[in-house]
C-alpha cells in the first residue's frame, strides 16, 4: 500500500502547516506508518492509507500532532466524553481545557493545570494537562520559565484519546479510534 504524494492543496487545510514527514520524524510508529511516509504523502493520503490498513493508533497520533495545538485539544474535548460517564472533576478539566482553547493565556494554562491535579479521569487529565502546556511555561509559578518540550500537547492529546478509547470492550476500541479520527478530520477540514 502506498499513500498519494503530496502535490496539490489538501482539504486537511490546519494541517498543512507541516509535511506529515516532519510531523511524524519523532514520533514511535509501527514500520508499516515509516513505508507510507517515505512516500511524502499529503494529509489527507496519509491518513486515509492509516485508517485502511488499520494503522489506527498511528492515525490518532498523527493527527495529534499535526493538528494545531488548539484544536487538537479541542479534538480531545469533544472526543473524551464520548459514550461515557464523566465525573464532576472530569467535567471541570474538560471545561478548563475547553477555556484554554477559546483563550489560550497563561491563566487559562494555569487554570488547566489545577483542574488536571484534581481530576482522577485520566484521559480528561491528560487533555487538561495538554491545556496546560499549551501555555508555554511548565515551570511552577515563581520559578524561571520553561517552555514545555516540542511535542507534549499531541502526546497528552493522543494519550487521552487511546485512554478514552480503551474503556470500551476491546472489540468496541477500533470503532472508537475511528469515531475520534472523523471528529479530528472534521476540525483539520475547518478553514482557518
């Protein structure tokens, strides 16, 4: 299987702003994702050639992190709840994090970060904790700022995402991660 080269306009336009090579350079995926990259595919390509060769797992990572730091969170916000239960302290990470996306400031980062400690959900805590990276400094209030490592917001977002996914019976997960992948396609299709 091979995905198209990328060599016109992709309708996953808040995801051209990096190759999928780029985006996929650092990432842990399975060989068969590495032979559909070193064909330079477009989004749209990539994803679709993950999605048929039940590369899913690949397919939520990628788009994690393609996708803008924003809107991956918001991805993950309409996506954790999704056939599920949420506590009162799930609730508040996701609506941390959902302030976060409307608003990415530090205090919303900040807000993200206390909501993510509270939190026992761990996929919402993972989304809150993206939120809280989003806002540039990991350090402790009072400390020397530290930008958090290239990355963290796809991997707290991807995480979350499988999190969510693996509550399900293991039958029910491939059906879950494609419900999500139409959620994130949907949002990476959304002009700017």
């Amino acid at each position: 299987m091979t995905a198209t080269p990328n060599t016109e306009q992709d309708p996953l336009v808040r995801l051209a702003a990096r190759r999928p090579q780029a985006v996929c350079a650092t990432l842990d995926v399975e060989p068969a994702t590495r032979e559909l990259l070193a064909d330079d595919p477009a989004p749209t390509a990539l994803l679709s050639a993950l999605i048929q060769a039940e590369l899913l797992s690949d397919a939520l990572t990628y788009l994690a992190h393609a996708l803008p730091p924003a809107d991956a969170v918001a991805w993950a916000c309409a996506c954790v709840p999704l056939e599920r239960e949420l506590g009162a302290d799930a609730q508040a990470a996701l609506k941390a994090a959902e302030a976060w996306c409307m608003g990415p400031t530090e205090a919303h980062s900040r807000a993200a970060e206390a909501a993510a400690e509270a939190c026992s959900d761990m996929s919402a805590q993972l989304v809150a904790q993206a939120a809280f990276c989003g806002g540039g400094n990991i350090a402790p209030v009072g400390l020397e700022p530290v930008p958090p490592p290239p990355g963290l917001i796809g991997t707290a977002v991807s995480g979350a995402l499988m999190v969510a996914a693996a509550e399900a019976l293991p039958a029910e997960i491939p059906e879950r991660y494609r419900r999500f992948l139409s959620h994130g396609i949907l949002i990476a299709r959304t002009p700017m």
